[in-house]
C-alpha cells in the first residue's frame, strides 16, 4: 500500500499517511504539482513556512521498466515564483517507489539555525539532527552519511548554496556509485530543501520490493516492447551512450543554434574542443568509463565518467547543457575546465545552467573576459565560500545581470535559458516562453524535431507551427515527467510507435487500468493545466509568456534570424 | 504654445513637436502615464532601447499657484517591472513649464559607453557630449556644470548608481540653492535615465515665460485661497517647517508603526533622538536653516539644512522616510550618521528608501548587525565604488533579500516598504498591496486619515474601510500629481474644502475648463486606470497585489497585530 510521508519541520514530526483521494493516481511530476497546488499559497514567499518541498517517484517506479527510476522534487521556486517540478536520475527514485513511498511532503519553518536529515526506510522515518554536516558540500555530506549508514543507501543532500537559500540551489541525489552527481537542479529547489533545515534525506531500500503489478505478465511483455524500441534507436542505444548528451554540441554548432557568449552567435569556433566526439575520446584516452548509467535499470547509459590528465575521478561527463553552460557560453573551449566547474557545481549544489548562464551575463557586464575559464573557475569558487560575488552569481542569471547593469540577460519567469538558441530554433523558443517552468528545454523539448529530426521534421528557422509542436512537446513531457520514465527515452517512442503504446500498456498492466494513449495524453494536459493555474494565482499572466525583447530584435549569427513567433501563437500553446 | 521634445539617443536627435491629440490636457504623472503606456511594449526590458525616460511638469506647472513646480518622471520601471512615475521637487518643473515644455522624452539607445547630457533652453534643445562627467557623483556633476553653465540654470542629473544601471538609481534635481538634493527615488528611474546615455539635463529658464491662463483673475483669485488653505492648516503652516517630514516619527511610533528593525516591531526605543524635535533643535544649535523650501513658490517649507557639529554643511534635511529607513529600521539611532548617509544617497544617485530597507535586510541576513551606523556607513559608501556589495544594496531590497537568503523581504512588486508597517496602518498596506507603483506611500497616503485623523479619523487597526480609503486617496493622489503639486497639500485640502476647490479652480482658469470636483476625481481615476492597465499587459494580475506573507502571520508589537485586509477588498480597489 503506497503512502504519503509528512515531515514539518515546525515540530519535527514524521507520518505516514493514505493517499488522499486526490492524489490518487498520481505519480512523479503529476503528484508534486497537484499537491503544490492543492497545499501551497501561490502568492506566498518560496522560502518561508508556507512553501513545501515534494519527492516522488513515477508511475512506473519501482518496476523492472527500463530508465523507469526518475525522481520528481516540486515545490513553488524561489527563481521564478511559480511552480517547479524538477526531475532526476540516481538511484532514490526507485528506492522510494520500492518503499512504497508515492511522495515525501516536507513542510513547515524548522527552528532557525538546525540542521536536520530525514532517514527513510521501511514503513519508519526517523528526523535526526544535522549540524555536524553544516557547511559541507555535497561530495564532503555524502561521505560523512556513507560513513555513518553504509553503501547500500541512496542519498539526496544540498550543498553550501542550498544552505545559503540561493535562488540557483539544486538538490543533489546519488548515482550507482554514491557520487552526487544527479541534480534536480532548476528552480532552486536545493533552496527551498535549505530553507526547511533538511541537509539531507538517506533512503535506506533494505526491505523494499518492487512495486505491486495488476497483471504482471502483461507487464513483462510490455516492458519487453519497451526495452526493444530502446535498444532499437540509434540515439538510445548508441548515441547517448558513446558521446553522452554532449553530442549535440556539434549537431546544435552545425545548425547555427548554439548560443555563443552571452548569446551573441549562434555557432562557437571552439565547439569541437568541448564536443561530444572529444569527451568521448579523452575518457578512453584516460581510461575513464564510456557507457555508465546513472541510476538502476538504464539501458540509455549517457553518464560517462571524467577523469583528469592522471586519471584521477573528477566528475561525471558534463552534460550538454552544462558543457554549452560553461564553454560556448562564456567562451570557454577547455574541457577540462568545464569538468572541473561541473564538479563544483554539483558540490556546492548549484544548476549548472543557470549560474553558467549568470556567469556568461557577468562577462559581458565587464567582470571578467568571455573565455577567462580560469577567472570563471575562481568565481565559482566563491559560490561555496559565500561570498558577495559568489551569492550574486548563485542567485542566478536574472540577479546577475540586475546588479551588473548588463541590457541582453536571456530569462524568461526569471529563469535562464538552456543551450538551444531560440532564434534558430523556434518551437524551443515557444517552450521556453510558454511553460509554466520558467526557460526550459526539457519541459518541451522541441529540439527533437526542429534539429534532430525525431519523430518527424520541422523548419527550425520557421515561425510556423512551433507553437502546436511546443504544445504537444510539453503535454508528451509532462506525462513522461508523471510516468517516472527518463525524459531520453522520448527519442525512441517518438519514432517507434509501439515503444510509446508500450509505456501506456505498461501503466495499465500495473494499476489494471485500460487507458488508450489519448489517456496518457490526457494526464499530460491535465498536470499543464494545474501548474499554469498556479502560477496564474501567483501573479502570472500571458505577459510573462514572452522572451527578452533583445530575441526580437537582434539577428543571429550566422543565419541573421530573429524570434518572429507571433504572440498570439504563444498564447495559443494552453488552448487544450 | 506648449510642445513635446523628442530626444533619440539613437541618433542623438532633438526635435519639439506639437501635443499629440491622445496628450492633450495632460501633465505630470498623467502625461507621463499616457506616454509610457501609449509607447513603451510592456513588456520590454526597462533599460533596453524599447523603454522611454519622460519628464513632465504638472498642469499647474509654470503658473503662480503654491507648490505647483514638481517634476513627474515616468518609465517602465527596472525594479518593479511596471510602470513608474516618480516625482520630484526643485526647480526643474516650474522651469520646464515657463520654457513651454509638456513633457521630455528621451528614447532609444544610445551608442555604447558614451554619455551625453541634454540642454533645454527657450524654443531649443541640444544633445552635447558629456564623458567628462563619467563616474562623477551627482554634488561634482552639479559644480561641474554650474562651473559650465553658470548658476542660473536648473539641473537634473544622475550619480554612480544611474550609470551603473542599478535598479534603485534616482534621479535628481537641483534646489534652488543649486544643490542635487531633490530625487524621483522610487524605482530605479535613474538606472533607466544611464541607459539611455544621459548623465545630465540643464534646464535653462532665460527667455521663459509664465504659463498662459485663460482667466487671469479667476487664477489669481483661486491661488489666492488654496494659498489660505496651506497657510491655516497647521501641518502645512508650521509642522513640516518647523520639523520636515521627520516630525512623522514620534507620531508614528506612538502609533505603534514605526517599522523597526527591518519591520519586526513597531516601536524604536531609540525614536526620540531620530525625531524632528530632535532634528529642529540640533538645526537650531548649529545654526543651520529651519523653514526652507525645495523650489520656488513653496509655501510649505519642509526642506530644512542639516549642518554637521562643526558648522558645514551636509545635507538637505533627511525626510522621514530617509530617516527611519536608515534609522529605526537600521535599529539606528544617531541623526549625524543618518543625514551623512543622506548625503552619500543624493550624491550616489539612490533611493534612500530602497537601499536603507535593503541595508535592513542585509542585516537580518547577517552581513552587518542592527544599529552598526558605521558599518552601514561603509557600506553606502561601497556602492558609490560599484563594489560587488555595494551593487547588490543599490539593486534594491528584493535583490539583497535573494542574495543573502533573508526570507522576511518587505517588497510589493519588487519594491521596498517605506516607513509605515502595514499591520498597523492598514490603510496603507492597502495601497502598498494595489498601487501599480509597487510599494508606496505617497501613491495613497491613508496614513493621514488611519493616523494624522486628516480628512476625518479611521481606525489603522480595523481592516474594514481600509479598501475603500486606499482607493479615494489613489485617485486623489493620481489627480494631484498630474496637477504638478506637492503631494503635501494633501494635509490642507483633505480638512479644508474651499482649498481642494481652489484647485479645480485654478486649472479651470489657465485652461478654459468647466470642470467639476468629480472631474478632477475622474482624471485621478483615469491615470490609474491606464498605469494599472499597462501593468496587466506586462505580466501583472491580481496575484501581484499582495503583501508578503510573514505580514499575514507574524505580529507586530506593540498591538500585536497582522494585515488582515482580505483579498476580495484587495481586490475591490481599481473597482471603479
């Protein structure tokens, strides 16, 4: 029987109790925004008692489903203002899912000053004191808690940012390996983890099974479908796998929608040097690990492991968006550099989108050069030490460029955007404007059709269209953000079909359902349609559905376009 | 005949044209409303080449009626991300309207790094370079410039914080004494004003003219009684001139809403030697001036000189505001230190307001501790250097809350509080929550019927009424800032009726109108109607009009109260 486990901080008291009818039904992305906006005031500070921070596992977690272990964190962001689902990898999603925990709940203000982690296990939680861990980052907190509970527990935890209650915080959770590498970083929510005095969250699986199926032959045989459409495409099976998400860097530099300093050019004359194809070759050359997933049962496997120049560990593979963060971006083409900040990110706890976003911002407000990787490596520095600087920059890309006066700072809702140049490729730019995530590519990713030419083709450079192909990008999302499923298998069930009816037998194999793929769809929409109602009730309109005006009016280089999707496309995208 | 003077940074062309028909019969805040909502894409980056900077005298403006001379500057505000006017004393106003000028409007931007200053003189305006003035606070800007052009001119100018594009830059004005102490504060006008490239703007009254009436007797007439009107009420015939606007002090905090220490008392035991009992006895002993006005035809005089121990001059009279921002707030008590950091704000460029409660914030966040005067001194000063702190205060209260992880921030639409705690004069936590300005007393002083028992008493304690109160004094204050005056003889108006018809009287005269007390009213109405408007279309709802949450649950001694005012009364203001 699953259960919901409430924490208040107010009183340190832990319970277990039935799902409410109305969260029946609900897993991953779905349960923390309907209990985001069911419980929490939208116009209330992110940060304060009203707030509250949600853990979930999918739909599908707790299964033998492939890359079924997704973890979803929600609350109300303290980026944006508006609702947030973050989602990520590492092994508690399904720990959780097989502790028959549908979601964690952590509400309440604790008593100012504590610290505190929450040990999850078996049908028991238990709220400890955590000062010892005060100030750690998260590779140091992850190493004391391993010392204390052992290697057979999963971990979530926030480094020194998280502490400080900035804005750009994420929530870190461990990999196979008892690394910190996997990070619901966007929004902040590391943040608001911060403000609720919850250093850490230990996920004890000892006792735990596999989540209860309806029909578990139906279940084996769908899952099988599902594993053979993985296994079948050549970006989920070899792509990711050999190049990690870092393959894009030259597929995006070749289509001339790779955001270059500060969003200057949409093509890097460096991109070769951070590319995919050279990661790639340094970890073999390095005797690094090509092919590692992140999390149990991941057959994608993009999560290398980087190593330095004597083989020592320094990370896991930067992700494309981390990479294009800290190199294009800022003008930086030294892989190793960008490792070494992806490191430090995920030890202080910090979206690597948007404080490189904020750092390329600072470069162009004069405080150091685009192409300064080491003077970007000593700011990043500060972000764990707290200082003026480094809290500026983990505030994140909007607060940077307020106080360093700087006109072209790429936001929407307050959030940065990612490594996809909305000028050349236009039906990202309509996710980026519409969802209700504040700038985010994974919450519509349109890219997939624009540029790679999954599941059907499109003109990226065309204003047409873009915004039903946004659309259906971010109700596809958000049911898969519901199902649990790792955002990457969309590439295979977009062009098989049967890998996609699959995810759906697979739901109605688990909970006796009988749902029809407009069923799934259906949740999709249903989930957009309660994260936009919040965020209207907190203060958003369609005038916040809009990118920086500087997308409007200056050409990209080299192919000279502009955002020319009308505003009455934008506002169309929620006309479901 | 009055004109428009179209200023295009772009191209650094000048050009008067005739009163477009959608601007006739406007002035201060009214035309600058109507410009910036007619012209300005709502949505648009304020300091991008899309946002206009406008200058306006009030209908009255260039007339002999009392008080009539103040300045309206108007923009979409970098702070708030609305619309903005903010006006200002000194002798700007009175200058622009005897030169025939309706509005200023600067537009465009500029070529990068350079900075220009504008010269307005009878029947012709000069855009000349000004790269001298880099970096130049606004008291050396002004010598400068009076070095250039003599002692007779009017200056409007901005300091470090303009330049540097920081959201709670100012713009200031010259008094008649030629000193740069007359400030639009609120809402980062001044960062809008450096975007635009214009560190300064002379305003040259030779040759200027007063502005024609159509009924010369009938004006003087009507002058003649809202003069009388000022001179018998006590407040506008010896309160402010004895003791400014820091007679506000002991009353307030008799009253129990003094905000102290960073709104979380309303009580400062320290009140009485920040008062203006205190401040016109130290005045007195120094030999410095009581009974001083900040622009020509001021009857009121509230502008006293504050003298340091040694005789020298430093400042122009803190206002209340200024006074318990840095004071009270600051948990500061040392008058001195106030007036000093008074003097480093004007010369800076900043909203005392804003940066005194972001000082307040920072110290609940821990940067310095409450009643550390020479640490907030040192920090003021940091912002003149465009150090990264001194950046972060000079972004305003919203910013350093987020920077430094403070979750009390006491901000309406990204702006700071002033001097009055909403719990306990709720009528204007009304305002503060509704006003499209953002938080802002003068936009509905409710304060002088919940406190000063103005215009007839009201409970400040009572959430009932407090809805309709806020409403009747926006629309009055929206009325009387586009009439060009000071918002001061609100005190004389509001108890004595023949005076507020003296008003609509004399507009009648200079321009021909039949007007009525309802049409005045109704001008009120109107201006609100297009700013809040204007609001909607740049992202705002009814989500905006809300104060932060900890004013809803934590209570403010000595009464022991929260803000109660429900969000249907919220709600009810711009019901009209």
């Amino acid at each position: 029987m699953f259960k919901i486990l409430r924490v208040n901080m107010a009183d340190q008291s832990v319970k277990f109790e039935d799902i409410a009818d109305e969260y029946q039904g609900l897993g991953g992305r779905g349960i923390t925004s309907a209990i985001v906006a069911r419980e929490v005031e939208p116009t209330c500070n992110a940060l304060g008692p009203l707030n509250k921070l949600v853990f979930a596992p999918g739909l599908l977690g707790g299964t033998s489903a492939a890359n079924s272990g997704r973890i979803s964190v929600g609350g109300k962001s303290p980026l944006t203002g508006g609702i947030k689902e973050s989602n990520s990898g590492g092994q508690a999603g399904q720990y959780l899912a097989k502790l028959g925990i549908q979601a964690i709940v952590l509400e309440g203000d604790p008593p100012a000053g504590k610290l505190f982690k929450l040990v999850v296990a078996k049908d028991e939680a238990k709220l400890l004191p955590a000062d010892d861990l005060k100030g750690l980052g998260n590779y140091d907190t992850v190493a004391k808690l391993v010392d204390e509970y052992g290697d057979k527990m999963g971990f979530a935890s926030i480094g020194q940012a998280g502490e400080f209650l900035l804005p750009a915080a994420s929530v870190a959770f461990t990999d196979r390996e008892l690394r910190p590498t996997r990070h619901s970083g966007r929004g902040g929510l590391g943040a608001v983890m911060g403000s609720k005095g919850v250093k850490a969250i230990i996920f004890d699986p000892s006792g735990g099974q596999s989540a209860p199926l309806k029909d578990p032959d139906a279940f084996k045989e769908a899952a099988k479908r599902f594993a053979k459409g993985l296994a079948e495409h050549p970006v989920t099976s070899e792509g990711l796998a050999n190049y990690g998400t870092d393959i894009l860097i030259n597929i995006l530099n070749e289509a001339g929608g790779l955001p270059t300093r500060n969003f200057s050019s949409g093509q890097f004359e460096g991109a070769e040097k951070v590319a995919g194809e050279t990661l790639n070759q340094i970890t073999a050359e390095r005797k690094g690990t090509i092919k590692h997933g992140c999390m149990s049962g991941c057959v994608i496997r993009c999560s290398g492991i980087f190593l330095g120049p004597d083989g020592q560990y320094i990370s896991k593979w930067p992700e494309y968006e981390t990479v294009w963060a800290w190199g294009p971006n800022c003008g930086i083409d030294d892989l190793d550099a960008i490792a070494r900040i992806d490191r430090m990110c995920d030890d202080f706890g910090i979206d690597t989108i948007e404080v490189g976003c904020a750092m390329a911002v600072a470069m162009e407000g004069g405080l150091l050069s685009f192409g300064d990787a080491a003077g970007a490596e000593k700011l990043v520095a500060e972000v764990g030490q707290g200082t003026p600087l480094g809290r500026i920059l983990a505030s994140g890309t909007a607060t940077t460029g307020r106080v360093f006066g700087v006109k072209r700072v790429p936001t929407v809702k307050g959030q940065s955007m990612p490594a996809y140049d909305p000028r050349a490729v236009k039906g990202v730019g309509v996710t980026y404007a519409t969802t209700p995530m504040g700038a985010d590519h994974t919450a519509g990713y349109a890219v997939a059709s624009n540029i790679l030419k999954v599941g059907g083709a499109t003109d990226p450079l065309v204003a047409e269209g873009q915004a039903a192909l946004s659309q259906a990008f971010q109700v596809a999302t958000a049911a898969i953000d519901s199902a649990g499923l790792c955002l990457f298998i969309a590439f295979a069930v977009l062009d098989i079909p049967d890998a996609n009816q699959a995810v759906v037998d697979m739901i109605n194999a688990k909970f006796g359902w009988s749902w029809t793929g407009d069923d799934y769809g259906a949740m999709g929409q249903k989930v957009l349609k309660i994260e936009r109602d919040f965020n209207q009730r907190a203060g958003f309109n369609q005038g916040d559905d809009r990118l920086p005006d500087f997308f409007l009016r200056e050409k990209l280089p080299p192919h000279d376009v502009v955002f020319d999707v009308s505003n009455e496309d934008l506002d169309s995208v929620f006309d479901f």
